[in-house]
C-alpha cells in the first residue's frame, strides 16, 4: 500500500471536522475522529467471524475462552450490530452504537473507554450529528486485506499529528518516523541475527514510552523476518490515553497480548514492575521536565541507593536520562542473556552537565560499567516536531569480547534524501539504500575504524570507554592585596554591617579618617596604624577574627605586586582568579601543572580536594572537519562581480 492510499484514508477519515465545525471547538476534532477510525478498524478485523461470535453468545456460550478462539482474535463483539446498519437506523443510532461497544469484549471496551467514547456519543447527538458521523466511518474501508497493519499504523499517525497540530500540541510526542524506527531496530537487534534464527527462541520487546506502538511493532517483524517461528512478547507503558488506546487495539488486531501494554507513568506507576527484557527502545519527548513527579523520584533516589536512579538524577528540565536508567534497570542478567537498548536523545544528554552533576554523574555510570556500545549521529530534520540533531544510544551488557571497553562514535549525518513534502519540522528521511549503508556500516564498525584506507574511515572512531573521562581541576593563585583608606572604603565602613557587630562602625570610619590617602604594603603595617588610630579616638580595638576578615576585605586592594595573604597558615586563594581546567582521565595532573600551568603563573597550584571526575561524550568535535575561510582575493574578485552586476542593472534603469 502506497503512502498516497494511506493519506486519502486520514483523508476521508479527517474530512470529519467538516461536521463538527460549529458544535466542537477545532482542538475535539480528534477525540471524536480517532476512537471512530478505532472502532470501525476493529469492526473490519471481526468482519469475516462476525456472525459465528453472535451466534455462539446467543447459543447461551458467554466464556471468553471459545468467543475469542472463533473470533480468531484476542477481542471479539458479541452483537450482529455494524456501522453500517446502525447508520440504517437514523433515529436509534446514539443508542445502538452505544450497544454496539458495549458488546465487546472488556480489552476493546477499554480501548474505547479511554477516548471518553460514550460522551462523545452523547455529544454528537446533541449537535444531531451522530447519525451523519457514524454513516461517514462506516463508508472507511479498513480491512486488513486492503489497509495492512504497517499501514493502518501510518493512518493512525497521520490522525494524530493532525489532532495535535489541532490541539497545538507536540505531534512528535506520540509517534516517531518510520524509517527511523526501521534503523533503530536494526542497529537494536542486528549482532543477534545469528541467535534469532534458532529454533523455538522467544525474545521480550520492551518500549518504556511507547506511543503508538510503533517501535515494538517494527521489532516483532524484524525478529519474525529471521525466524517467522520465533515468539516475540511485546510490553510498553505509554502516558498519552489516545497513543495507549491505538496501541493496544493495533496489538490486538496482531494477536499480541493487549495488556501488556500499562496506561500511565513509566517511572511513577511502573506497570512491568518485576520484569526484565531481552530488547529495549524508546524515543522519549525531547528536553521535557519533570517536575510534576519530582518528590517521588526524588524519594525513590534517597530511599533505594541501589535502585535505578543509583547514579543521579537530571536536572529538572529534561527527563531524558530518567528513560534510559528505567530501561537500564530492566535489563536480564548476562547469565540469563542479557539485554540490548537503543533509544533517540538530542544532544543534550552527551555533554550537559559538568563534573559531579547529575548528567555527568550517569554518563559515568553508564561508561565505567562498560554498557555504552555506541552513539550514531543522525541527520537534523528527521522528526515531526523539531528539526535539531538527534542521536542513537545503543547499550548492552553483554558486549563482545573485541568490543569490551570501547565505545563506537559512527556519523550518519549525511544518509538522507529530501523528502517530497515537508511535515511538520521533517524535511528529511533516511533511505532504505541509506538504511542498509548504515546498518553494514555499523556491524563492520570496529574495522572500518582500524583501517585508515577504508573508504568510510572518516565516518567511524573507536575510543575506550575512559576516554570521555576526565578530571575538573581547580587550579588556584594566591591572594596578594595592598591596603589603601580611600572616600571609597571610609564610606563602605560605614554601611558594613557586619563592621557594626563589633564596633560603631560611623565611629571607626572617623577615627580612620585621618589616614585617607595612606598605602601599606603589609596587613601588619595597615593595622597596625589602624589600631593606633582607634586608640587615639578612644575605643576599643575589636580582636575578634570575623571583624579583622571583613576590614581587611574592605581596605585590601588586589595587586599582582601585593602581599601574598595566608589564613590558618596555608596560602589563600584569590577566588577572582580562579580557574578550572579539565584533564583526561589518563593524564597525569602533577604533569598537566607543569606544562600548561605553571610557564604562565609560576605561583599556581591545585587544590585536589576540588578535583571532580566528570564524562562527556562531544561526538560533534570528533568528526568536525575543518573549513579554511576563502582567500582575500577570492571575496575581492567575488565583490566586484556584484559591483558590476549592480553597475549594469543601473544603467538599464538610467538609460
């Protein structure tokens, strides 16, 4: 089925709105188009056992067990109703086809429910267009046999993108393109291709933000392409009710288990609490906060050191590493055959977040336990909602032995084509030609790397896992102060404070007023008359540390020729030149000091109990090629051909 086909069904399905227009405010249309493409879906499904599944339930056999095995499905509909005939009955049809759904089984009912169906029934046939809608759905031809799964999948999309430009929501929230999908699951489950085609395997798909269903959809038939005997569980958790209830109704209609897909927050309300998968992807919301669940993760992190947000949490206004130590959680032990992860960031997740935070901190986790196989570089403009660079994360915890503390980086920023008609922000897809070039490219990634005369060499690097590593070092240099009284200071005296806890700080200000004007080289030369000064005014000279701290912040002046200032007998740093350097995890810092630091300011040292470990992965910088800028004479030469040009459309207009 062509992509035009499918787009003249969301077409006529979407044509809709043109009823509605009026009694429904432009962001409901969805609400009311979406459960009826689903219901009259699952009515195209039944249509060929139809009339068995009646007459079995009004043979008085109501047992779910034989209603499902002669519908040949995991759902049937016990009634002889259709679209079609409860259209013929204009005015009964708000009732028949509230019958009519009511008469499934309690899967689709819930599929049904999770649209508010019914009050939508009531709805439509307030505004008297129950009749009208209901005899549009029932002229759709979705049967399986013309409209396939892969292809209902796109008209379900389709439908919703336009709901949610509707809605002015993110369309690319609920579903992800396909051909990306197709070249995630590749990536995902291509070194397995050799197991997957034992007898009797079984592999368990896992999608933590499943939308759709898309994703776990491409899974199953690419483990099925190696081995149509294989048995594939799909489980997914999806937040949006509309994308959950398409997604369990499309894995009904393939005969997959409807419930094991959770309605509701994968973190907050996990529903495959105890299990563990063979393959996980997901493409989470891009840079979307979490702070709605913030006191629950945050309890989980301090009540379970070792649970799965071990290693730290994001910052609040992005949720995307939250997704990927979910997933990382439910992967199989190795001696039960381990797991395999792929699932789409932005760039974000690579580099954000310095030493010690909670970004770092996971990259780190992620890193030294050897589960990061790789990162692919996409091409931009890829997705529905947003035209930013995205990136595959591939993690396992079963590497291969040449692979065991290597981290592939592969660049597929060039493998797209144009696409004929923008969507949205997506103005790009991948190929099937490009499809296959990366998916080779990617399983022969270690020798590509190690050959420098390959012709795709530039487009794979191999670093070990500690390479991304590094240590953010403080590196320090002395305070040196002279000490001056100025209008400046005298005034600042006055407003301390902090002056005023020990001594009348106006008071201080005028016994040291005779002094205006005065440099001492020395704090002990400075105060030493500022204490006679005192004397003389007759007060008491405070001695308490905190007022000596905050006099001399206020009288002492940075000079690179001043006195090096010392407290509790060690060298105090000047924070104003402060400095931070970040070192390779493998390089000796003593020896970074040395040949960095000190030939520009001898006097530097580090402070170690500063040092933090930190990981970023910049897969941009190592594949930046450099451009050199175009010569002088080539901009000349360039700038008086327009000169000329200019010159020559004048004179036309002068002539």
């Amino acid at each position: 089925m062509d992509l035009g086909k499918h787009s003249q069904l969301s077409n006529h399905a979407w044509a809709v709105a043109d009823l509605l227009r009026g009694d429904f405010k432009r962001h409901e249309y969805g609400e009311v188009i979406l459960p009826f493409t689903v219901l009259r879906r699952l009515e195209c499904v039944l249509e060929p056992t139809r009339d068995q599944v009646a007459d079995l339930f009004e043979s008085g056999d109501d047992r779910d067990f034989f209603l499902r095995r002669v519908a040949g499905h995991r759902f049937y509909n016990t009634s002889r109703y259709t679209l079609k005939k409860i259209a013929a009955d204009p005015k009964h049809t708000a009732a028949n086809l509230l019958k009519y759904v009511a008469a499934f089984s309690e899967n689709a009912r819930q599929v049904l429910e999770k649209y508010d169906f019914a009050q939508q029934v009531r709805r439509l046939a307030e505004a008297d267009l129950v009749y009208q809608v209901t005899s549009k759905f029932a002229d759709l031809d979705l049967r399986p046999e013309v409209v396939p799964n892969q292809a209902m999948g796109y008209v379900f999309e389709d439908l919703i993108r336009r709901f949610a430009e509707a809605s002015n929501e993110t369309a690319g929230e609920h579903f992800t393109p396909r051909e990306v999908i197709e070249l995630m699951v590749n990536l995902l489950i291509a070194p397995d291709e050799d197991l997957l085609r034992d007898s009797g395997v079984g592999r368990s798909v896992y999608d933590p933000a499943c939308g759709t269903g898309g994703m776990l959809s491409a899974a199953a038939e690419h483990i099925l392409s190696f081995n149509p005997g294989a048995t594939v569980g799909l489980y997914g958790q999806e937040l949006n009710p509309e994308s959950w209830a398409i997604c369990r109704s499309d894995l009904m209609i393939k005969d997959q288990t409807p419930d094991n897909i959770a309605f509701g927050n994968s973190f907050t309300d996990d529903g495959h609490p105890r299990e563990k998968f063979n393959y996980m992807l997901a493409n989470p919301p891009f840079g979307v906060e979490w702070k709605k669940i913030k006191d629950k993760i945050e309890r989980e992190y301090k009540s379970d050191p070792g649970g799965k947000f071990q290693a730290g949490l994001p910052r609040i206004n992005d949720g995307s590493f939250l997704f990927l130590q979910h997933m990382i959680s439910k992967m199989k032990p190795v001696a039960l055959g381990g797991s395999r992860i792929a699932i789409v960031f932005n760039g974000s997740p690579l580099f954000t977040g310095g030493a010690g935070s909670g970004e770092s901190e996971i990259r780190r986790w992620i890193l030294e336990n050897d589960w990061l196989e790789a990162i692919v570089a996409l091409p931009d403009q890829l997705f529905y909602n947003t035209g930013i660079s995205t990136y595959f994360w591939i993690l396992t915890n079963r590497k291969s032995p040449d692979h065991r503390g290597k981290v592939i980086l592969l660049d597929a920023r060039d493998y797209w084509e144009k696409m004929r008609k923008s969507l949205g922000d997506k103005r790009k897809k991948i190929g099937e030609k490009h499809i296959k070039e990366i998916t080779s490219l990617y399983g022969e990634a270690l020798d590509v790397a190690a050959n420098p005369d390959h012709p795709l060499h530039s487009k794979v690097k191999v670093f070990r896992n500690e390479d991304f590593g590094y240590r953010r070092i403080t590196v320090e240099r002395p305070l040196k102060l002279r000490f001056e009284i100025t209008e400046e200071t005298l005034d600042e005296i006055r407003k301390s404070s902090k002056i005023e806890a020990h001594i009348d700080a106006s008071k201080l200000a005028d016994a040291l007023q005779p002094l205006l004007g005065t440099t001492w080289a020395t704090k002990r030369e400075a105060f030493d008359a500022f204490h006679e000064a005192v004397v003389v005014a007759g007060m008491l000279w405070p001695s308490k540390a905190p007022f000596l701290a905050t006099l001399r912040d206020i009288v002492g002046v940075r000079d690179p020729q001043g006195e090096v200032q010392y407290k509790k007998d060690e060298v105090e740093p000047d924070t104003e030149l402060r400095d931070y350097e970040n070192v390779p995890l493998d390089e000796d810092i003593e020896g970074y000091l040395k040949r960095e630091v000190l030939p520009y300011v001898p006097d530097a040292w580090i402070d170690q109990d500063k040092t933090k470990i930190g990981y970023e992965i910049p897969v941009t910088r190592h594949f930046y090629i450099y451009t050199p800028p175009r010569s002088l004479a080539e901009i000349d030469a360039e700038l008086k051909d327009v000169e000329d040009e200019i010159r020559a459309l004048f004179s036309e207009v002068t002539s």
